[in-house]
C-alpha cells in the first residue's frame, strides 16, 4: 500500500505491507516516492502531456506568477499563484506543439522550462 494523501501520483512516504487497507489517502498502484526524485529543480508530469500537466516545485512560493508560450513567442497563458509548491496548467485547448513555461517569483525568474503538447 502506497500513501498518495494529496493524490498526485506520488507516494508520500515508503510502501507498507499489508492484507487490509490500512486506510485513508492509501493505494495499491505502485507509485513512485517522493524521495526518488532529484532536487534540481521541478518536476513536470506528465511530459509530453495531452492536457493536464502538473508542476512539482522544491518549495512553497508564496506568491507565484507562470507565463506559457507558444514556439512563436506568443503568451498563450498567464497564471497568478499564492502559497503553493504544486502547479497544474491545462492544455486541453493549445494545439500540438512545443510550449515554453516560465515561473517568476518577487519579479525574477525562477526557470524557464519546455513541454510538449501531443
């Protein structure tokens, strides 16, 4: 059993063996932990996505300001964010193509980063 308490797809602390649900927040899906995951920098997923893509970030921002860009420099989506260190932008309506993500924070940029939309 995996503890996916926030459901992001991954699991919040080592698996435990058990026959009975051990309760809320647990899974049976195999899930990647937490600290499998490198530190340097965020986490995109899924990448190349056909919709919904999430940003893992290392820390909480207090406040958060993301641009989305399309290969012709064009900003397809602007997204003002308070107190989180989790991101979901929606590409549902953005064609097929490589898309340019950049985070800002106190007014400088934190990273600049490509997905790909299928």
């Amino acid at each position: 059993w995996y503890l996916d308490a926030n459901q992001d797809g991954i699991a919040d602390k080592a698996p435990i063996r058990s026959c009975v649900d051990p309760g809320t927040g647990y899974v049976q899906n195999e899930l990647p932990l937490r600290s499998e995951f490198t530190t340097d920098g965020p986490i995109f997923y899924p990448n190349p996505t056909e919709g919904e893509l999430t940003i893992l970030l290392e820390q909480i921002y207090e406040e958060l300001l993301v641009e989305v860009f399309a290969q012709d420099r064009k900003r397809v989506l602007k997204k003002a964010m308070k107190n989180t260190d989790q991101i979901t932008l929606e590409f549902m309506n953005q064609q097929a193509g490589v898309y340019f993500i950049q985070i800002i924070y106190d007014g400088r940029r934190i990273g600049f980063y490509k997905v790909v939309r299928l």
